[in-house]
C-alpha cells in the first residue's frame, strides 16, 4: 500500500482504499496471448524492466517526449504516431483495455470463489479498486456497462463480487449500493444470468432460474430452433449453463454466502418462494422483455417436464453430450473459449465433471487470466482476450491510406504489424468441425487470436486487407503466401447470407422469430446471427482488392457475391440516408462502412442520390466545433441521440465516410479536422472521450486504440485528396 500511516488515519473509511505499486505489474504478450503480472521481488523487477506500453496501461507519466505542435494533417500524424508507435508490443500487435461490460468480472470471481481457487492479493485489490472506480457515485449501484445507469444485473452482481474478494459490508460504499439494490427490488429482480450465478453460489436457489434444458441440444439438427442455428455467442453460453442448470449444482453454504442472502434480498430468505420469481425483474434490467411464447414454455419445462416426464436416461444422454461439446470446445481453442462468459463457465463444467485436481480444469485456471487487464482505475476483464488482431489490422489501413506504409520512419513498426497478422492467421480446420457446427476457418483471422481460433467475417477481411496492402508494396517481404491469401478468400465466400449481407461469425443460421427464445432479458438481437453493414462492407472491400492482384481466382463468385452485397447495403440504408451500426456507436461507425462500400462500385456523391442522402445526413449533424458526436443511446433507440459534446473518434469516422463518398467541399471536413487535431496533445497522444463500441443493443464497450487509428486514417485520407495545408 502507499497510503502511509498518517495518510490511514486522516482518511474516512470512504477514501481508504489500498493500491498496489503499480511500478511491478509488467504485461506479458507471447504471441499475443496476454497476461498481468505483479513482480514481488527486486531480482524480477531488474530482469524485466517495464515498458512504455506498460506505464500507458497504467496511467503512468510514459516520458514519451512532446513535439513541435502539428497545423498540418501529416504533422498531425506523424505526432501521433510517435507515441502510438511506442505502445506497440514485441510480437507486433497493439493491445488496450477492452471493458466496458460490467456483468464479466462477476462470473469470474464467482468461479473462483466456488472452486475455492486462491486469489493473488494484488489482484484482489485491483478488481476491488475498478468496481469501486467505477461505482456510480450518485446512487452507489452499478449497470449493465460502465456508462448504463444502475440496474439490479449491474449492482447485484458487483455487490456479490467486492464482498467475495474481502470487501466490508459495512464500508459506506457497500452500504450505499445496497440501498440501491433494494430499492431496485434485490436480486430477486435479477435477470436471468443474475439468478443463474447466484444459485451456483448458493445465495438463491435454483427454483428461481428460468431452465436451461441440455437436452435441447439432443433436437436433430433439421429441428428449426435446434442450438446450431443460435448466434454463437448465445449457443456457446447456453452450453455449459445447460450442464450446471441439469445439475443443480451449488457452492455450500457458509457464513459469508449467508450474509450475502440477507445482504442482497429484501425478505427473508426463508420466507421466499423461489419459484414465483423466476420472472420477477426490475424494468431497469428489462430491454428486451421476454415472450409470452417462452413464458408458456418455461411454464412446462418447470412444471411438467422436469418433475413429471423427464426420463432421467434422457438427462443422462443431454448432459453426456453437452460434456463432449464443451470439451470440443476446450480442445478447440487451447482452453480460451469464445468469451469471457463461456470461459468461467467451462471452467465450472470442469470443476464439476472432472473435479478440482483434474487436467482439464487447472488448464482452465491458467487461461481464465488472459482475460484480465489492469488500468489506473485496477483490474477488470476485458470483453475477449483481447483486441489483437483487429486493432493492428487497422493501424496498418490507417497508415497505408495515410500515404506513409513506404516511409523509412514507420516502416519498421509495419514490418513487425504484419510478422504479427502472418503468425495469427489460422492454419488448420478444428477438430471435428461438423459435429461441434465451427464455420470454416483455414486461412482466417479472428479477432483476438489464433489461440482463440473463431473465424470472423470482417476480422478475416481486414487482416487480410493490411496484409495485401503491405505485401504489395515494393520492400515489403511476402509473408503470407499466395496460397494462405486465397484461404481467406474461400472462407469468405462462405460467409454470405441469402439477403447479401454477411453476419459476425457465421452466415445467419436460424429464423429471427428466434428471437421468441431470447431468454436473457438484458439483450437484444442476440439468438441469431444477422446482416452487418459493417460486416458485409469489410468482406466486400476484402473481395475488391483481391481481386485486383487474383483477377482470376473464383472470379465469378466473388463478382456475384460483390453484387449481392452492394445490393443489401443499399436496402439497408434508411430513408434519412443513414445506416444503423451494431458494433460500433453507431449512425457514425455503420455510414463510414456503407459508403466505404459504396465507392468500391464506384457509387460516389457525383454519380449517387443514395450518397448524397447519406452526407447531409451527416451535415445536419455536424456541431458548433466542427465534430460529430452521438451517444449510445443511439443504440438502444435506434435514433440518432445528439451527444454534448463532439468525438474525436465519431468525427474522424465521418470524415472517412465523406471522403469514401467523395463529398466536394472542403469546409466542413476541414472544421472537423481542425476540431480533431486541437484536441491531439502535444506528445501526440488524444485522449479518452465516450466509450465507442456496442454489441447486442444493449451493451456497450471500449476501444481505445479507435482514438488513435481513426484520427490518422481520417488526416490521411484527407491530406491526399486535398492536399498537406494549413488546418490551423
Ligand atoms: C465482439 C468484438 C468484435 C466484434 C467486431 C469484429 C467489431 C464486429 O464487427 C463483429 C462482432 C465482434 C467479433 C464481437 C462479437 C460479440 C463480442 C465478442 C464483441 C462485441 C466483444 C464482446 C462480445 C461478447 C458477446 C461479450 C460476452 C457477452 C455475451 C452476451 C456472451
């Protein structure tokens, strides 16, 4: 701690908080698996000395120098990639935090807890001071993500975890989140997810969870609701819960799992009847409220099924093959798993199957850290294991529309970028990939790593991008064979749907009626896969370039997949002109991609009334400073929410889209440039501003990285069509 003594005593029990010393957590990056570290002693402090990279994460002063003050875009970005350019770590990638859920940390810990899994101290203290930072500090309650107002899910969940990891109950904090929880209605207003790992922790009992049969998964594959079909994030989630739930499996109760009953419900825990709440919840938690057709089905699962006719060799036969599942899935992806949700939860199917000294779950204790990130607010976990691929991709796009992929000054830097993409491109098919329903995925790229291994439709379409850009310039070796490039291809030309459009991981599998199952409650659009604008633009553009170096290769597939593709993005604009984003917040993010698409048919503001509609969609939103700038709110609404205050990254997507489109005037890109370049510091950093990406609606979720790639993109794009001039 370095609080000192005297500090402790002035301080109320409110601001005493331990840290740890932050000059010995390093970031570990092998081949871009990540993992924190906390050296104890002087001999390791001396043998790994910590980096730029590692200070930034920090929020430590980085010493990074400053720089004469830019008025010209390429000033601009050469400023800033001097400091992005020291961040970069040794195998090649970008990394960051990726938060902004606030519903991970909480599986985690609770894992942990019920495995009796030792915690570091130092992470113990770390997690406490992020959910402590990030506590909102008008009502003390937590949300679904770090900018989502307090709701049961949020508190209740956060509430458990800083009491798992030591927190006091009687700290003024947890006194104060309380009061909000109860007001809220206590846990027994939960969603579903909330109710699930509250019961494998034994604070409420499982009559209280909506069922999650395994034996779904014994439906034959032709049934229209039968698991493949689910987007994969639900599928893969729903798995090893199935296991658990058929189980009833809990962590006996103990004096803290006790206090915690009192401490989260707002009745005595006797004198509930569990049953009558299994849909109980709080409107705060209720986006997407459930169906009366899954009301009447979990009705008979829980009043029929499982006490009447459930044979219990069917039972036997569910979970028996939801074990093979999980294993496939384990084996699949070296103990990553898709997420940071699936992952604890295979631990947990483990844990119970294999028991605590089993190979299978110590594998799982050593991966479940490559989630976690330590920023100066403490630890969190991160959204995916990170954000590898995807970042270091589009730092390469960045700089190569920026004119400078050939500049000595960075061509070092691209070099490693591209030795990284070439190490984390898949190789081989996954074990038995028919029976566990993986998507092709030779040749692709995820969006984290190959360790992780899943293919994703935009992910494969920028790495692949990055590559051919740099590899066909004169200097650059050819790293990624021919072969390897054509890979990619052919398992982007599964990727399209029947509309056009492509999804995320997968062609879309199932019927959006579907979303009649959605059982989650916190969610939107999530039991299928569906188009992304986004998605679809990054396939495209893929196809596009290739096809300028391959001219033959699948020549008539990609030239009726391009077809196809242009056509659902133009059905997919709205009357306004704009596009909604679903991975990205969000009429901003979506109209840089559409109209990116767009001009690679040549559909431009010359020749197009579509684009036209879409600019001065953009121009009547441009602000008082030259910047653009929407809430998340934009999200959840589906209408475009006015943010107070510009974004340096929203702007720098819009100035891409207007460029894309070919907008004639300069003014308004100039203005927004202007406003973007007298917010870069004089070390050439920008700062974080609002929280950037989303997923399922609902949810939203951080990309730091995006306020140093756009920016670049956006000044480089702009330099070469109007020239390197004076912008202030
Ligand atoms: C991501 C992160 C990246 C994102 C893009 C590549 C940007 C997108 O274009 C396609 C979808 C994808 C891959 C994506 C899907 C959903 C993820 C994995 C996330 C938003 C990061 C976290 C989220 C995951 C579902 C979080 C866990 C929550 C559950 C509801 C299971």
């Amino acid at each position: 701690s370095n609080t000192s003594i005297k500090d402790q005593a002035v301080l109320s029990p409110q601001e005493h908080h331990e840290k740890t010393d932050y000059s010995r957590w390093r970031l570990r990056d092998d081949h871009g698996t990540h993992t924190w570290h906390y050296l104890e002693t002087d001999e390791e402090i001396k043998a790994w000395p910590q980096t730029t990279a590692d200070k930034y994460f920090l929020g430590m002063e980085t010493g990074l120098p400053n720089l004469p003050p830019a008025r010209k875009p390429l000033e601009s970005i050469r400023n800033g990639l001097s400091f992005f350019s020291a961040l970069q770590l040794e195998p090649g990638n970008w990394a960051c935090e990726y938060g902004g859920p606030m519903f991970l940390l909480p599986g985690l810990v609770i894992t942990w807890y019920v495995t009796e899994t030792p915690i570091h101290e130092a992470f113990k203290t770390e997690m406490k001071n992020y959910l402590f930072a990030r506590q909102h500090p008008e009502d003390g309650g937590w949300g679904l993500h770090i900018e989502g107002d307090s709701s049961v899910f949020g508190t209740a969940m956060n509430y458990t975890t800083l009491r798992l990891l030591g927190a006091d109950p009687e700290d003024p904090r947890l006194i104060k989140a309380r009061q909000t929880l109860w007001k809220l209605g206590g846990a027994l207003n939960g969603p579903h997810w909330a109710k699930f790992w509250l019961s494998v922790l034994g604070v409420l009992e499982w009559e209280v969870v909506n069922p999650v049969p395994p034996e779904i998964w014994l439906l034959p594959d032709w049934v229209p609701i039968a698991p493949w079909r689910w987007w994969i994030h639900i599928r893969m989630v729903f798995l090893p819960m199935s296991y658990i739930y058929s189980k009833k499996w809990s962590y006996p109760l103990n004096d803290l799992t006790r206090q915690l009953r009192s401490e989260l419900l707002t009745q005595p825990f006797e004198t509930i009847k569990f049953d009558n709440h299994r849909n109980t919840i709080s409107p705060l938690d209720n986006y997407h409220p459930k169906s009366w057709f899954l009301n009447v089905i979990n009705w008979f699962l829980v009043y029929v099924w499982f006490p009447i006719l459930r044979p219990a060799s069917l039972a036997k036969k569910g979970e028996d093959w939801v074990w093979w599942l999980v294993r496939a899935e384990d084996d699949n992806t070296s103990f990553s798993n898709l997420g940071p949700v699936n992952g604890p939860l295979n631990a947990l199917v483990c844990y119970i199957h294999d028991g605590p000294s089993s190979y299978n779950f110590r594998e799982h204790l050593k991966t479940l850290p490559e989630f976690l990130w330590v920023k100066d607010e403490g630890m969190l976990m991160n959204g995916t294991n990170g954000v590898q691929v995807w970042d270091t991709a589009f730092l390469i796009q960045a700089v190569h529309d920026a004119g400078l992929a050939e500049d000595p000054k960075w061509k070092p830097m691209l070099l490693k970028a591209l030795e990284f993409l070439e190490d984390q491109q898949i190789s081989e098919e996954c074990r038995d990939q028919q029976k566990c329903y993986r998507q092709q995925r030779k040749g692709a790229w995820g969006f984290s790593t190959k360790k992780q291994g899943y293919t994703v439709s935009d992910c494969t379409s920028e790495g692949l991008k990055a590559v051919m850009l740099l590899q066909n310039l004169p200097g650059y070796p050819k790293l990624v064979s021919e072969r390897r490039q054509k890979d990619a291809i052919d398992v982007l030309l599964t990727m399209q749907n029947k509309s056009g459009g492509c999804a995320s991981y997968e062609p879309t599998r199932g019927s959006e009626l579907l979303e009649y199952l959605n059982a989650a409650e916190v969610f939107g659009r999530i039991m299928v896969e569906y188009d992304y604008p986004e998605c679809t633009t990054a396939v495209v553009t893929a196809l596009h370039m290739f096809s300028k170096h391959f001219p033959d290769y699948r020549k008539d597939e990609i030239a009726a997949f391009k077809n196809r593709a242009i056509d659902y993005i133009r059905r997919a604009q709205r009357p306004d002109g704009s596009w909604y984003g679903s991975w990205g917040i969000c009429f901003t993010y979506a109209g840089m991609f559409a109209l990116e698409s767009l001009a690679c048919v040549g559909e431009t503001y010359a020749n197009s009334e579509r684009v036209r509609r879409a600019c001065q969609f953009f121009l009547d939103r441009q602000m008082e400073d030259g910047g653009w700038g929407e809430t998340y709110r934009s999200c959840e609404t589906g209408v475009y929410c006015q943010h107070p205050q510009s974004q340096v990254v929203q702007t720098s997507w819009v100035v891409i889209a207007l460029l894309e489109a070919g907008y004639p005037e300069r003014g308004p890109l100039e203005r927004a440039l202007r406003m973007v370049v007298g917010r870069q510091q004089k070390n050439g950093e920008w700062k974080q501003e609002a929280i950037e990406g989303v997923f399922n609606k609902s949810c939203m979720i951080s990309y730091p990285n995006y306020k140093f790639i756009f920016p670049i993109k956006a000044l480089g794009m702009f330099a070469k069509r109007f020239g390197d001039v004076e912008l202030i």
